[in-house]
C-alpha cells in the first residue's frame, strides 16, 4: 500500500489526523509551494511570508524524523504554480494506490484536489481535522430545525461537551457570557506600559522565503521589513506562555479597545498560529484556564477568551462548510461600490483607518474591533461589494484562510449573509470609535457632525446607511433603538445627509491623485 499524504499550508502539525499512522516504509508526504495560493487574490507578503516560511520548517522538521517528502518550492525551474498541476506530478512520479489528507480549510482548494484524484482514478481519504472541538456533523446537527443561528447556544453547547470552565452542568461563576465586563476602553491616560509582544527574529530559512517573496511577489501589498511572527511550534508554544503569563488578565477588559500606534495591546496575536495548526485550541485554551484556576487572570478574561475560541471559531467554521459555495456570492445589500484605493496604501485623512490599514499592511495583523468596526464598519457604511471586501481581508492578514475569513467578513462584518451569522448588522457613528480609541483626537473630522465640512465620514455615512437600508432594518426588533433615532433627524438633515454621502463616494472613486 503506497500512499501519498497531503500537508497542505495551514496543516503543519505532525500529530495531524492524515499522519496518525504514518509508515515511513510505504508512505511519502507531499507539500507544494505554488503561486496560485498567493495570487488567486492579492495575498499580503507578510502572508505569504509566514506559509512558506511555516512550511519549509515544517518539511524540514520531517526530514530530521526521516519521512519521506516530496516538496516543491516556489522558485522550482519547473513548478506548475497551482496545487492540482504540482500534485499530478508527484502522481505521476510516485504512483500511489491511495491519497490521504486532513479535510482543508478551503472549498476551492478541495474541489481542486479532489478532480485532480479523480483524473488520476485514485481514492482520496478525508480525514476529519482534529484541531477543532467540534466536526461539520456536529454543527449541521445544531443548525437542524432551528430558525435562527446564534453563536450563544452553539457555545454553550460546546462549554458543556468539553467541560471548559465548568462547575458540574453550570457554568463557573454562575454566568455564561461576560461581555458586559469585556468592553473597557483606556479612558484618557492611554493604555500606559504594554507588555512586549512575541515577535521572532527571521532565521535562514525566513530570510531566504523573504527574499523570494521581495523577488516574485515585489507588488503584492504590505512590506515585511518588520516580520516576527512564530513560524515553528516551539516559537510557537513561547508565544502562548508568554501571552499567558503577561496579557491574559488584561485581555478582557480591553478586548475592545483601540489606541493610535499600538498594534499589539492584550491580544493573543496567536490566531496564525493556530490556524496553521501549529498549536491545536485545547492546549490554548487549557492554558488559559489553569491560569483562572491558579488566580493569575480573572473569570471574564478567560470566559472571553475561551468564547473567542470555543465558540466563534468553532461557529464560523460551521457557517462555512455548511454554507459554502453559495455563501461566497451573499450580497442581501445589493452593495456594489469599489474597495477604495486607500485599503491598499493607508493613504487616508480618516485617522482610525489611517492607522489599522498601515498596521495591517506593516503587520498582517488588526485586533478584531479593528477589523469589525474600523476597517470592516467604513466598507459597509460605504457599501462596497461583499466580495471585494472579502477579498482584501484573505489577502491582507497573516491568519486569513477562507474558513475563518469570509464568515467573518461576509456575514459578521457585511451582513451580506442577510443575517445568517449575526443577528443584526454592526453598524455605529465615528462616535463609537471616539468612545473606544483616541483616534478622533488627532483626526481631521468631528465623531459628533453629520454634515459639514468637518463632519466624520463614519457618522455621516452611518445615518446615511440607516436611510437606506431602514425598511430591511424594521423588521429587526436589535434595530428599532437606532432606528428611532435616524426617525428624530427632519426631512432636511436627512437629505444632507444623504448629499454628503454621495460626494464622499463619489470622492472614493476618483483616481488618487
Ligand atoms: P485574540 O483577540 O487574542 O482572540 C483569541 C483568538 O480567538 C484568536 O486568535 C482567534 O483564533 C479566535 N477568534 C477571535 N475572534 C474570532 C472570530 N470572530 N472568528 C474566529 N476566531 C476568532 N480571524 C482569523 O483567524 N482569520 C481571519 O482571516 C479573520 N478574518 C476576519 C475578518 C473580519 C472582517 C473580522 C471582523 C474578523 C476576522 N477574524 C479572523 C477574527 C478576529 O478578528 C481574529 O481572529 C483576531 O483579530 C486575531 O487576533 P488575535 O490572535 O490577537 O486574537
């Protein structure tokens, strides 16, 4: 029996179920390296950057146990640049009786390999992934029969399944959701000393993937003059401590909130890492709660934590694989303007944008309010195409693959799904980004003013939003408060509102100058 295992970029663990009996004897392992990945929308370099960089670790962490690898490298002389085109000729080469891999993380990367089985006549074996508590099966058994879909009873569910911060059938301290506790913002004084986040100096094997990726990817977006993200699992397994010990008991109180010029605040920053396997959730979150058990971080930290992973990344994933394909063409807004120009660059008077598009193009990485309610907010109020919303975020982030992403754009952050994934739109004025950040302070345009010269665009486009969309939004009883508010504004404030609306989308069009 020969077989051929496929490790794909986001599958680097040697304990993956398509390894669990590997026989060194028989089996060979297969990774590709191709251009498609990076192209087939725009990925970042910082993107690109930590797959090839990951896997060719990865590759050679295999080679050093001795199991056989085939792998072909970006800059091969005669590489196809696409999955299916690398993994026919390994067939070919090879002639395996049987192709083995863990179920990927992206629906056209399945149906690719799964032709490419097919013309070879070969049995493809799907093995489910187990770096999630919960399978598709179980989410299409939870979604069964009910009307609506909500993050709360998914996770609940799951809390109680794996026993995590439980006391028995109840959750530990008597509540299941501390979102309440969860929403501090840094006040006046500004977040004061930070810990230091975990960043990695690029070894040879970073330097050389840098260096192609300046080569052959030289337009892509972003820079990686700055790269330090974890590549190995040891790396890895330092930035989960070190997460642990220095910014978990703050996590949840500042969940939310944002501060010009600081990237990492107390986040995890380990959803790269996770999401390319190279640390598996139950460890993560059994850290965090040996941490609530030892008093080193409080219950709302840990509570939000866990439900970050617990519950929307287990939920999302659901969405995804029971929604997809057509999921990718939502569009319940019928929103067809461009991405503006500035998404690429940062070139933008608007602070708040200004400063999480520069972090993300230096980075690969925006905390979520960031990409919720900055990023993602501007692109909704705007109405830009769904799909080209989606396409920046897979492109952008270093932890984007397309389970994760595109629920997370599509349905919570663009409410394209038309409310398949959250339960109302999340939509706010510059007002909101005021009361979270300091980022009005410094910027150009007023949170309060609708209309004006220095009105900001986020409130302007915000009442604007409203305006239109108001009879879909009636029927949302979450929607009735905003709104009886949008109902207080006179005919007249409603229509310059409106006006000023159209001038700064038609200002986002023009060609920069
Ligand atoms: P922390 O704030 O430290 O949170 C801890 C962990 O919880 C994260 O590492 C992540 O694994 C998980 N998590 C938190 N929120 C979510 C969520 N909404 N869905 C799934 N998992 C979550 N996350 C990705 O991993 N990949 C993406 O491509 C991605 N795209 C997004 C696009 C949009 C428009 C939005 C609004 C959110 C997106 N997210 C995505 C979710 C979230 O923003 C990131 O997981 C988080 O910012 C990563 O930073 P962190 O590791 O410091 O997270």
């Amino acid at each position: 029996r020969k077989r051929l295992i496929l490790i794909l970029g986001d599958q680097l663990d040697e304990d993956a179920s398509a390894l669990t009996d590997f026989d060194p004897a028989h089996d060979t392992v297969w990774m590709a390296e191709v251009l498609e990945e990076s192209t087939h929308i725009p990925s970042s370099k910082q993107r690109t950057t930590v797959f090839l960089s990951a896997m060719r670790h990865f590759a050679e962490h295999l080679q050093a146990r001795g199991w056989p690898l085939m792998y072909s490298q970006l800059d091969d002389a005669n590489n196809t640049g696409t999955l299916a085109g690398e993994l026919s000729k390994a067939i070919a080469q090879l002639k395996p009786q049987r192709l083995v891999m863990t179920a990927p993380g992206d629906w056209r990367v399945l149906q690719s390999l799964r032709a490419v089985a097919q013309q070879h006549d070969l049995p493809l074996e799907i093995k489910d992934d187990t770096h999630f508590f919960s399978t598709v099966r179980d989410f299409a058994a939870h979604a069964k029969d009910r009307k609506q879909l909500r993050l709360e009873y998914f996770y609940r569910e799951l809390r109680q399944k794996n026993g995590i911060l439980m006391e028995g059938k109840k959750p530990i301290g008597g509540q299941w959701n501390f979102d309440a506790d969860n929403r501090g913002s840094f006040g006046k004084q500004g977040p004061g000393l930070l810990p230091a986040p975990t960043r990695v100096a690029p070894d040879t094997i970073t330097q050389d993937v840098m260096r192609l990726v300046n080569d052959k990817l030289a337009h892509h977006p972003g820079s990686i003059t700055q790269f330090g993200w974890p590549v190995t699992r040891a790396q890895a397994l330092v930035a989960l401590d070190e997460f642990i010990t220095h910014r978990l008991p703050s996590f949840g109180l500042y969940q939310d909130a944002m501060w010009e010029g600081e990237v990492w605040l107390y986040h995890s920053h380990l959803s790269c890492a996770l999401n390319l396997k190279l640390l598996n959730p139950r460890e993560v979150l059994a850290a965090a709660e040996a941490a609530f058990h030892k008093g080193h971080a409080p219950l709302e930290a840990v509570e939000g934590f866990v439900r970050q992973i617990l519950g929307w990344r287990e939920y999302v994933r659901g969405i995804y694989w029971t929604q997809m394909p057509d999921y990718a063409e939502g569009n319940a807004q019928q929103a067809h303007e461009a991405l503006p120009e500035f998404y690429w660059t940062g070139d933008t008077d608007m602070a708040c944008l200004r400063d999480a598009i520069t972090q993300t193009l230096q980075h690969g990485y925006a905390h979520h309010i960031q990409r919720l309610m900055v990023t993602g907010l501007y692109a909704l109020l705007l109405g830009v195409e769904p799909k080209q919303v989606h396409q920046w975020y897979l492109g952008v982030y270093v932890d984007a693959v397309e389970w994760v992403e595109l629920p997370n754009t599509l349905g919570m952050s663009q409410f394209a799904d038309g409310g398949l994934m959250a339960s109302k739109p999340y939509v706010a004025s510059g007002k909101y980004i005021d009361r979270m950040s300091n980022h009005c302070k410094g910027c150009r345009f007023n949170p309060a003013e609708s209309t004006g010269d220095t009105a900001c665009p986020f409130t302007t486009l915000y009442w604007d939003y409203l305006g239109r969309h108001a009879d879909m939004l009636a029927k949302n009883p979450r929607m009735l408060m905003q709104l009886k508010n949008l109902n207080r504004l006179t005919p007249e404030q409603r229509e310059a509102i409106a006006t000023q609306a159209q001038t700064h989308r038609a200002q986002q069009k023009a060609p920069q100058a």
